[in-house]
C-alpha cells in the first residue's frame, strides 16, 4: 500500500489530492471557472498567476484533510503532460519542491492517464483489458487498456474535442463557459429528436482514408450555427433553446456511443470505462448505458466530481506506477502535448 500526495494543475483547476492505492484520503479542487467565464475560455496567462497563488493553501489544506504528516507520504506526484504549458509548471515544481524537501520520490503523470484512473477510484476491482472513452475539453479518444501503463489510442477527433463543442455550443446560444452544464440542465426540459443534426462523417470501416472509431464534431457546430441563425431570422418568438440544446445533447451522445460500443465488440473486451468532463453528461450516460445493456457490455462512470479534473485521479496513476518501481527525474520537463503510448518515457 502506498501513499502518494499529487499536484494537478494542467488547465483551469489546481488540485491537490491524497491516495492510498485506490482510496482518497483527500481531494481539494479550487476552480477557476468563475476567473475565466467572462471571457468565455481559459486564458493561459490568468490560468498559470492562479494556480502560483492557490497551489500551496491547496497542499496545506489536502494534508490537514487526510490527517497525515509528510512522514506518512511515499512519493510526490504532478501532471507533466498534456495541458497548458505555464499551468503545468508551476505544479510540477511545487510537486519537484516538496520531494526535494522531504526527500521523497517524484512522478510525473500524465493527465489523460490519470483520467482513466478515476475509474479505479470508483470501481477498484475494476482491471485491464478494457476500453476508455475520454472524452473532455481538450481530448475525444478511444484507449484500448490492455495492461497497466499500456495504452493503445485506437480513435481520435479529427477537429473539436467533445467538451469543446459543448462550450461552442453553448456560446452560439448565448450560454456561459464552460458549456458542458449548462447545456445538459436546459436538456433535461427538451426534446432530442425536434432537431435532426449530423453526427460526424468518419464512422464507417470501409470509409478509406479514415480511422473507423476518429470523430469529428465540426459539421455538428456548424450545423447548429445554421440551424440557429435560420430560426432567428424566422423571428418565431424565443429560440426553442431547450430543444437545440437536447438536440445536439442526444446527437453527440449517438456519435460517441456508437464509436465505443463497435470499438469494443471489434476488440472483444467487455468493459467501457468513461472519463473526462464530458463523462458528467447525463444524456451520454443514459445513451451509452443503454447501447451497452443491448451488448451486454459493463459501463462505468466515475462520480461527477471524478469526471472533471482532479488530482486524486492522477495520484491514483502515481500509486499504480510508484508500486511498479517507476520513479521520474527531476530534471524531467512539462510537454503541452503527449502521445498516451509513450508514457514510458516520462519515467527513468
Ligand atoms: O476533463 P475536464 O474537466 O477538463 C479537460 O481536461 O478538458 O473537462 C472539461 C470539459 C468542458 O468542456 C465542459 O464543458 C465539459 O467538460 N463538461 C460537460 C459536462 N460537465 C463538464 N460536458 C457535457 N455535459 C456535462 N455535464
Ligand atoms: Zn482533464
């Protein structure tokens, strides 16, 4: 059993967390939703100034919270790779800064390995061979986990991340960042079938030229951008906004349902993990679930808090990693970007 205090800090939350193995001793998350919302993204400057001022109340307050001392921590852990170069850094040397202080071993994670670990922290019998469907703001991919720390990205996006076309979304319809949400609740009161969108052109095996499981959300948007600009100029009373956003809702989660559940009947594994912020969303969640009982395919979705970033899902990574015997330098460097195959190279 070992005990790993993580930092993550790869985007707009700075997050500390405490992990026994798979059990969370603690996990502060400290948003920066509201910094960012008036400008209806995350500016990376702004972004990086926050987390130098929150990070270190967020480590005090992640060890008074477990009710450990620095003697009851094996290793230091942060999110190296992928993220926002000048948020990355500053976690990953709060984290180098602490081991160096106590003496303790350092990791680096990467942030998408850590969200196909928050399905351990949910689920801790859970174990590989299985399928990850990530699907957040930056990242819309397929994994297959065949071991631990052994990944294959068998689909991608070919343009928009998932949560990224939320957030588009819900700025043509003059709602505010982060998207994801606040489309989901006006959802709820709409109807899914008033609208018929497209669900993205690469779906197909025998699509030459394409991967069978890529996405793509860019003909959505632009198709909701028509669809709206047509019903404002009709000038029929309010926008039926409700509908749009159940619409679109229910069209996206077709478009990843129907990717995840060939991908995994193609590679005969019988588990679908979901992570990423978009996991949150209740009409993929109900889709997704109920293709999967046609199947008979297991789904798991980590609880909401778990979907979006957190460090307790990157401290999980690090325990696996840690009782493998894998360390990393500390000369190691943060990357914006990195293949999830190649996070071999991130350890010594
Ligand atoms: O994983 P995450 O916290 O950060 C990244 O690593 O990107 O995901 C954030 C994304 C945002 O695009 C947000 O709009 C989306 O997750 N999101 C949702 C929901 N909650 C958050 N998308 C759809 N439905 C939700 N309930
Ligand atoms: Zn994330």
């Amino acid at each position: 059993m070992s005990v790993i205090l993580a930092v993550e800090s790869s985007c707009d939350e700075t997050s500390v967390a405490i992990v026994k193995n798979r059990n969370i001793l603690s996990n502060v998350i400290a948003s920066q939703i509201k910094l960012h919302e008036q400008y209806g993204g995350v500016v990376p400057e702004l972004a990086s100034r926050k987390h130098l001022e929150i990070v270190n109340p967020c480590i005090d307050k992640a060890l008074e919270e477990s009710q450990l001392s620095w003697n009851d921590i094996d290793a230091i852990a942060a999110t190296v790779t992928p993220g926002l170069v000048g948020s990355l850094i500053v976690g990953m040397t709060a984290a180098k800064t602490l081991a160096m202080v106590h003496h303790k071993p350092f990791l680096g994670i990467h942030h998408l390995e850590g969200h196909i670990y928050a399905s351990y922290l949910n689920e801790p019998d859970l174990e590989p061979p299985f399928l990850c469907l990530l699907v957040s703001g930056g990242h819309t991919s397929l994994i297959h986990v065949k071991a631990s720390g052994i990944y294959e990205n068998i689909g991608s996006t070919r343009d928009d991340a998932a949560g990224e076309a939320f957030d588009k979304v819900a700025r043509l319809l003059g709602l505010p960042y982060p998207g994801g949400p606040i489309i989901d609740k006006l959802a709820k009161q709409g109807n899914p079938e008033a609208f018929k969108l497209p669900e993205g052109r690469v779906s197909l095996p025998h699509n030459q030229g394409f991967h069978p499981y890529d996405s793509s959300f860019s003909g959505l948007k632009t198709a909701m951008l028509r669809l709206i600009t047509k019903l404002k100029e009709e000038k029929r009373g309010n926008l039926p906004i409700e509908d749009l956003c159940a619409s679109f809702q229910f069209t996206v989660a077709k478009a990843l349902t129907k990717r995840a559940i060939c991908a995994c009947l193609d590679l005969n594994l019988t588990k679908i993990a979901v992570g990423g912020g978009v996991a949150a969303n209740s009409g993929l969640r109900q889709h997704l679930q109920q293709e999967a009982d046609k199947h008979k395919l297991q789904v798991f979705f980590p609880p909401l808090k778990l979907c979006t970033d957190n460090a307790a899902m990157i401290a999980c990574a690090a325990c696996d990693h840690f009782n493998h015997n894998l360390r990393s330098s500390l000369s190691l460097g943060v990357a914006s970007r990195m293949n999830i195959e190649n996070v071999s190279k991130l350890y010594q």
